[in-house]
C-alpha cells in the first residue's frame, strides 16, 4: 500500500513547481494526443471522453522525458494506474500488457432453486432491484 501512495502522489501531484500541468501549452498538447489517438485508451483499445482519459509520459519528466507529443500516449486511468506501477516506459510494452481475457466478469451465485429463471449473478437484484424493468415505463 506504501508503493501505491508514493507513485500516486508522484505521478497526480496536484502542484508543479513550473504550473506547466495548468498550463494552456498542456492543455493543448494534451488534444493534440488525444486527437492522435482518436480519443481511445492505447492500452485497452476503449474510447473514452476527454475527462475520463490521462496524457501519459512514456518517459517520464523527473526522468527527462520530453513533453512532445512522440512522448506522450493516451490512457485511460485505470490504464494509466496499471502502466505506473508496472514501470513500462515503451508503447509496446504499454500495448503488449493489456490482455482481455482478464476482464472481470461476475459469476454466476444464483441456482436453478431460486425464483430467477435467468439465473441473474448476486449483484443483479442489488443494482436492479430484484425485479426486471421494463422500457414502457
């Protein structure tokens, strides 16, 4: 849990010495990546709205990595988190991490005993309620 803290505070500090993170140079340079890369996480292939997306040095600038573009790569923040605590400082190890079969998926906690005939996972009638809604509503 100590890794975690200090990478996330070296990496999400809230204030820069030089403002550059604040600055309008940032901000565009910033689109300029995302256009590039058609607003889509780099690592998981997913596109995403501005907001949800990080502007990631590859090489980072405490190590003396530049703040062009050929630097930078979009990510997601759940990426971005993963990139930074495995260490990757290369596009393809970015691109080559991601694998999807890891995705998480519920499982299935429901039997054939229950009341659900569609044997919904647990977290189901929590989230909808136990009931199925419908769209004429």
């Amino acid at each position: 849990m100590h890794i975690l803290r200090e990478w996330r505070g070296r990496v999400y500090r809230t204030s820069q010495s030089d403002g550059f993170f604040e600055s309008d140079e940032w901000f565009i340079i910033r689109r300029v990546v995302f256009d590039r890369d058609h607003y889509t996480c780099q690592r998981c292939d997913k596109r995403f709205k501005m907001r949800k997306l990080t502007c990631h040095h590859m090489q980072p600038r405490d190590s003396g990595g530049s703040d062009d573009v050929s630097n930078l790569l979009t990510l997601c923040e759940p990426c971005h988190d993963f990139v930074e605590i495995q260490g990757f400082h290369t596009k393809a190890e970015i691109i080559g991490s991601f694998d999807d079969r890891q995705e998480v998926t519920p499982t299935v906690t429901t039997g054939p005993d229950d009341d659900d005939p569609y044997h919904r996972p647990e977290w189901h009638r929590y989230v909808y309620g136990g009931r199925r809604h419908s769209k004429n509503r």
